[in-house]
C-alpha cells in the first residue's frame, strides 16, 4: 500500500472517529460520507446531478469480469478478516463471565442469521444496492482498525469491569496490527470488492 493511500486511509479513520460512539450504539443510522481527501483513493466519483445520473448507467458486465479475476485474491483477502475477527471472539469470549459470554454468542447467532440471509436472497441488486456493498467496506475497515469506540460499546452492551476493559483495548489494539498489516498488503480493488463478491449472482443484470 503507497504511503499516498495510507495517508488517505487514516484520513478515513480520523473522519470516522468522530461518530464511533453513535456508530456503534445506533447501528441503525447512516453511514456518514467520506471526507474529500478519500475520494480519490476510495470513494467513488462526486455524484452527478439528477438528469445526468439517471443516464449514466452501471457497467455490471465489466463489474462481473473484475470480481472474478480478483476473485482469488479476494477468497484470500476474506479467509484472513475472518481469521482475524475468529481470533479476536475467542480471547475476547474467554475473558467474559458465563452471563455475558451468553449474551456475545446470541448477538454473534443474530449476526450469522442476517449474513446467511443476505447471501441466500436471490432478488437483484439495484444499482445503488452495489455502490452500497462496495462503499461498505469503509465500516469494515472502521471497525477492525480503531480501539475505544468498540471498547466503549462492548463496555456498555456486556457491563465489562475494569479488568476486562484493560485486557479488551489489548485484543482490539492486536486486531488493529493485525488488519493493518494486511491492509498494507492487499490491494485496493480486492479490498473495495470484497463484499460485492459473495452476490455476484445477484449483480447480474435483471431479466426484463
């Protein structure tokens, strides 16, 4: 990763450390938009107005192509998040006491639930579904590299004692190495693609 995009990177995070705290608490809310010294990088161009927007159609043909000649390095790219996030739950599981560890696995069950539901919809994406799913990364990236914000929500969602807290902010500042020296060796596109990849069948373009 060019030192270029690593500056704009933590451009992101610093915009983003802002609204930790709401982020994390009201996961209902929107996604604030990057600031403008990402967009080069990461976002995609300024938008357009209405009339002109409306013509300018998606290319998912050449979408499709690029996801699956990264497909690979984007299989790679994911085994190792979830490797990461896998090594996280299970220190973090097995510093919490029977009552919260109960309640960690039902918020992990809820999270698997709308995964495998998401990923067995059939209906096509909009348009505006696919730049959402190749914008989200950005969270992604926001939540394994950052440390209070996620210390305080779990502090507040799990009543974590002192002891816990300290040895928490440990395991989330470990993750953060960890995704940054992966971030620092994956490319932007695999990156950006990442989560689009799982619903290529759905990025087809509708029958009419």
């Amino acid at each position: 990763m060019t030192q270029r995009v690593f500056v704009s990177f933590l451009t992101v995070v610093v915009f983003l450390a802002g609204y930790g705290a709401r982020g994390l608490t009201d996961r209902g809310g929107p996604v604030p938009p990057p600031p403008a010294a990402l967009t080069q990088e990461y976002a995609r161009p300024a938008t357009l107005p209405t009339d002109a927007k409306s013509k300018q159609k998606l290319d998912r043909a050449k979408l499709l192509a690029e996801i699956e000649k990264l497909r690979p390095q984007i299989v790679a790219y994911t085994a190792q998040v979830a490797e990461i996030d896998l090594g996280f739950d299970r220190e973090f599981s097995g510093l919490l006491t029977s009552e919260q560890r109960e309640k960690f696995l039902l918020n992990k069950k809820k999270m698997t639930e709308r995964d495998v539901k998401k990923k067995t919809d059939t209906s096509p994406l909009s348009d505006e579904d696919i730049n959402r799913e190749r914008d989200r990364p950005l969270t992604d990236i926001y939540r394994q590299v950052t440390v209070t914000p996620p210390l305080e929500w779990m502090t507040k969602e799990y009543g974590l004692d002192a002891v816990q807290q300290a040895k928490v902010r440990a395991l989330l500042s470990l993750r953060r190495n960890q995704f940054m020296s992966l971030l620092d060796s994956t490319a932007h596109p695999t990156i950006r693609l990442s989560r689009l990849a799982p619903l290529v069948q759905r990025v087809a373009e509708p029958a009419k």
